[in-house]
C-alpha cells in the first residue's frame, strides 16, 4: 500500500511533519515563512521542496510536476486565537485559514490535518468559518481538544485542538454533518477551556523563549538538538538551500 504524500502548510520547525512521518506517512513539500525554521526544515528534510509563503502556494506547486497530495496539513498561525495575543479572530492579519482552503480546494487531496490553539474552538466565527469551508468542499471532520501533558511532554497544560477531516466516503459512510468525536461538548462551546480569566489574558506573555530555540525544542516533544544550526552537525543534516523557494 502505497505511504500518504503530505503537503505541510505553516510548517514551522516541522512538528506536525515529523509526527505524520512517524505515522508511516511522507512529506513531499513544506511551506514556512520564517527564514529560521526555513533552515530547521532543510537540515531534516533537505530533499524535499520548500516554499516561503502559502498565499502563493498553488503557482508554486503547479509550477513543476508534483507527487499526488494525499493529505493537506494545516497548523496555521494561532495569534489571532491565543490567550496571549489579542483574540482579535478573523479580524487578524494572520488569519491564516483562508489561505490554507485555497490550497485545499485546488490540490483535493483525501484528507485534511489541522492543529490549534484550543481556543480557536470557541471562536464563532473562525471556528464556523473552517467548518463551513470543509463541508462545501466535501469534507467530514472530527476533532477534540488534547493536553500534551496527557502524552508524557513536560507540561503543566498544554491544550491543542486536532481536527483530521476526510472526503466523504474515505473512511466510512458518510455522516452529512461535521460532528465533534471525543470532545463531550457542543463544538462551539462557550465555556469549559482552562485558561486566565479574558481580563487578564492579554497581558500574559512568555517571555524569553524565541532567544533559547533549543529549550522550547525540547518542551515541546522535539528530539535533541532538532533546532540546532550549529556547524558542528553531521553534513548529511547540515541546512541546504532549497531550489524550489520563491
């Protein structure tokens, strides 16, 4: 049976790269913004095509023969949602979904992987929004909210919410409405999220942690040293500038 081709939108230092992989699955193409983790991505897939910016993904992926993407992932930016940041939603410049649909309905692939902050789920709007998109494109999807501390990460609270959506038909019959498995609640719940009281939510902030890349690497379930662009590296892993950037 042939692996899944995974397209990784926002990829970031590959978090949600390497976990599909280690789930049988393999990445032909990443797309990340960030020059840093830009270079995180080639030193650990230095084969595989990369792209600077997913508003310009579709003339990029056309632009030469391509695998077939089985499955499109998504962890697009979390600000507009985060407890940290302003919850300004669909009203922030980096709402990013939008962008990631577009993809999606071009490319069609049979599965679609999101990860968000757990408040992205009561949000109304951006939360509805997704949902609404995935349905017109022929989607079913499940979800729930899971704390990395349940999965033995160094975490106190840590909660993400995990959405997989597939064209109906892929994994059984279809149900004609996106329904939340595991998640005990109505989707669009207003309350039940751990959390700072929304008053003092907007002040919080960590800080520190975008100058020690290694540490948050590590609490974050990385293996050792994933960030690392040390010229000590092993050449095989050294960064490679990727030819497919724009």
């Amino acid at each position: 049976m042939r692996r899944l081709n995974v397209l990784s939108l926002f990829a970031g230092i590959g978090g949600i790269d390497l976990g599909l992989e280690r789930a049988g699955m393999t990445t032909v193409g990443q797309v990340e913004i960030n020059p840093f983790c830009q270079q995180v991505l080639a030193k650990h897939w230095p084969e595989v095509p990369r792209h600077d910016d997913v508003r310009t993904c579709i003339e990029w992926w056309d632009s030469r023969p391509r695998p077939t993407v089985d499955l499109i992932a998504a962890g697009y930016p979390c600000q507009p949602f985060s407890y940290a940041g302003k919850q300004l939603g669909i009203a922030d410049e980096r709402w990013g979904w939008p962008w990631a649909e577009a993809v999606i309905r071009h490319l069609r692939p049979r599965y679609v992987f999101v990860e968000n902050v757990a408040a992205l789920v009561r949000d109304r709007d951006a939360f509805g929004w997704m949902l609404g998109d995935l349905a017109r494109l022929g989607f079913d999807a499940e979800w729930s909210v899971l704390s990395a501390a349940d999965f033995g990460a160094p975490h106190s609270s840590r909660r993400r919410l995990y959405l997989v959506a597939y064209t109906q038909g892929v994994d059984g019959d279809s149900r004609d409405m996106l329904v939340p498995r595991g998640v005990g609640r109505p989707p669009f719940a207003t309350g039940g999220l751990p959390g700072l009281p929304p008053h003092q939510r907007g002040g919080q902030r960590v800080s520190g942690l975008l100058a020690n890349p290694e540490w948050v690497a590590w609490l974050m379930g990385f293996p050792a040293r994933w960030s690392s662009l040390e010229a000590t590296e092993t050449p095989s892993s050294q960064p490679q500038q990727s030819t497919s950037a724009a």
